[in-house]
C-alpha cells in the first residue's frame, strides 16, 4: 500500500493544481496538437494543399510525431514511477499493459485496411501489397524489423514506439540514477549513434531495419523531461506553454525542416517543467478531449479521408462529403476508443495485475 510522504500532504492547493502528471492539462494540451498537425498535415495533403506559408504539410505532421515520442517516453515513464513494484515484475506489467494498449486498435486498423483496399494515403501512394508477409509484419508492428512496407501511413511510428517500450524500463532505472548533466550527455551520444546510422538507413545493410536508432535522440526528450521535472518546479505561467509548443515548432520549421527533430524534442523536454498548468477551461477540456481520442485519430484518419474524398466525392455533392467526413473524424475515434481500446486497456491492466502484482511493496 502507498503512503503519501509528509512533504506531499503538506503540499498546497495551487501546488498540487501545477504538479506534473500523466493526466496534467499541459501534456493533454501536448498531445493535443501533436495528432492536430497529424490531421491537419494529411487533410491539407488530401485537399492538394501543398504549402502552408513556407513549409509543407509534411513537416507538420513530421514534427507531430517527433512530439509524440516526447510526450509518450515523458507518460510512461511516469507510469513506471507510480507502479508500485519492482525489478523483473515491474518490467512484465509495464510491457503486458503496452501490449494492450497499442495493439487492438493498431491491428484492428491493418485488417480493416486489407479487407477495404485503402491505399496507404489519399494523396498520391497506391495500394501497398497484400501478401501475407506484409500483413504479419504489419499485424505484429515489426514492419522496420521484418523489411515489409506499412499498410498505410500512420503506421511507421509504431514499430518505433514498440521497440521503444522495449528499452523503456531500462532508461526509467538510468534516467532515475544520472545526473541532469550525463543525461543530456546520453542525449548527445545518441544524436552521434544516429547520425553514424543514418548511411546504413539507405543503403539496403542489414542494420537499416534497427532505424529505431535514428529516433531513440527523440524520445530522450521526454526523459530529459521527466528528470527535470523531479528537481524543479513552474516558474512561468500556464498560457505561454501553447506559445511554447508554436516556438519549438517554428525551431524546427527553420532548422530541422525534413529531419529528425533532434533538437525541438530536446528543447521541448527542457521546456515542459517549467510551466504552471493552462487555466483557460475551454481549452482545457478541448485538449484533455482530443487527448483522449488521439490515437484513434491518428490512426483512424487515412480512412476517413478515403472514405469521404475518395469514395463519397463520387457520387454525392461537396457540402455531404464535408458533413460525412466532419461527423466520421469525431465519431470514429469515440467508438474506437469506447469499444476497442478502452476495454483492452482495462483487460491487459487487469491480466497485468494479476500475474505481475501479487507481490506489491
């Protein structure tokens, strides 16, 4: 059983309102706009829109995925923190809860895909192939690992994130150990083990399927984050967090533009402690809803543009493209949520339990 410590009860009201979490209104906020440029990076791109100001869509939705990584190793690693066991039980109940978690709707998707024949975006990819190699690999998330092509195109950042959570454990028990210093060091390090793969990413090596290599820099933001949110406390007030997330951006935009976002994840791992939580109710509640339906709609989001600008346009007028398409993007990842993951989450938390914490400390 856990006890809260004297120096947590103590704590105040506004205190307690501003303290980090997995649940905290910054992260939803966070994750909010990180599946937002997703969406809005495949709509635009669906609509042939090609440039937005300076840049394309594709950077959008590129960054987006680069502040998932973030946000993901910064939750979960704080999802570790708060298990109350140890050693290998912690690592089994942490890896089963994942399972349960990414893949349902993931695999649900990749059938759905297969048996519809979407192609694999609705701007300009066909259809990719349907042998059962491709599906395996898709169906188990291991498409850089296994050499086959994604079944469509939000599936290229989960093999990553999967083989991230194997390592996962891992960085909890290191980040916990180091100092702030030797951690951006860490960071350092991985950002020259990634540059030194990346010739061996496009030269059909061997090694180019460990690609998980070119993006572990990312992650490591969120364990720059998650450290620096253990020995400090807010200091700026909760509405420039959005401004933040947009200046981190534009970094991006102007210097990483078509990379890897090394530098944004490690500016916004650095930021994300230092802000006092967003106050404004509305927007609060409108990131904390996006935030909960984020990954089915980023999952979810090809095949309702196919759906709506591919198979409705050719038969039924613009303004009922536009209503079908508006209603399945809200719709859709409400009953994926509701009737697939939250269920499964439920289930592998229980199994979780029930094999891995029996011994609680």
């Amino acid at each position: 059983m856990l006890v809260a410590s004297p120096s947590s009860t103590r704590m105040s009201a506004p205190a307690q309102a501003n303290r980090l979490t997995a649940t905290s209104a910054n992260l939803d906020f966070l994750r909010a706009m990180a599946v937002m440029f997703v969406f809005v990076d495949h709509l635009f791109l669906t609509l042939g829109i090609q440039r937005i100001a300076f840049f394309s869509p594709a950077d959008l939705g590129r960054v987006g995925v680069y502040f998932f990584f973030v946000h993901t190793c910064l939750v979960l690693l704080m999802s570790l923190e708060r298990t109350p066991i140890h050693g290998m039980r912690k690592v089994l109940h942490f890896y089963l809860r994942r399972m349960f978690r990414i893949y349902p709707l993931a695999m649900f998707f990749v059938l759905l895909v297969y048996l519809c024949n979407v192609p694999q975006d609705v701007w300009g990819a066909g259809t990719a192939p349907h042998d059962l190699h491709t599906i395996v690999g898709n169906l188990l998330l291991a498409q850089n690992v296994m050499g086959t092509v994604c079944l469509f195109g939000p599936l290229w950042s989960l093999p990553l994130e999967v083989q991230m959570y194997l390592l996962l454990p891992l960085v909890f028990y290191l980040v916990r150990r180091i100092s702030p210093t030797f951690l951006l060091i860490l960071w350092g390090v991985s950002v020259a083990a990634a540059v030194a793969y990346l010739p061996f990413r496009s030269s059909g090596h061997l090694l180019w399927r460990l690609e998980v290599i070119v993006f572990v820099p990312c992650f490591l933001g969120g364990a720059v984050a998650y450290q620096m949110a253990q020995r400090s406390r807010p200091l700026l007030p909760g509405w420039l967090w959005p401004v933040t997330i947009l200046a981190v951006l534009n970094v991006y935009l102007a210097f990483e533009r078509q990379r890897y976002g090394w530098l944004a994840c490690l500016l916004l791992g650095l930021s994300v402690p230092f802000f006092a939580q967003i106050q404004t109710e509305w927007l609060a509640r409108a990131a904390k809803w996006i935030a909960t339906y984020s990954y089915g709609i980023y999952l979810s989001n090809i095949v309702i543009l196919w759906f709506a600008f591919r198979i409705c346009a050719r038969w039924m007028p613009r303004f009922v493209v536009w209503s079908v398409f508006i209603a399945a993007a809200v719709l859709v990842p409400v009953a994926c949520f509701h009737w697939i993951e939250k269920p499964l989450m439920k289930m592998g938390g229980s199994l979780a339990d029930r094999f891995f914490r029996a011994q609680t400390v």
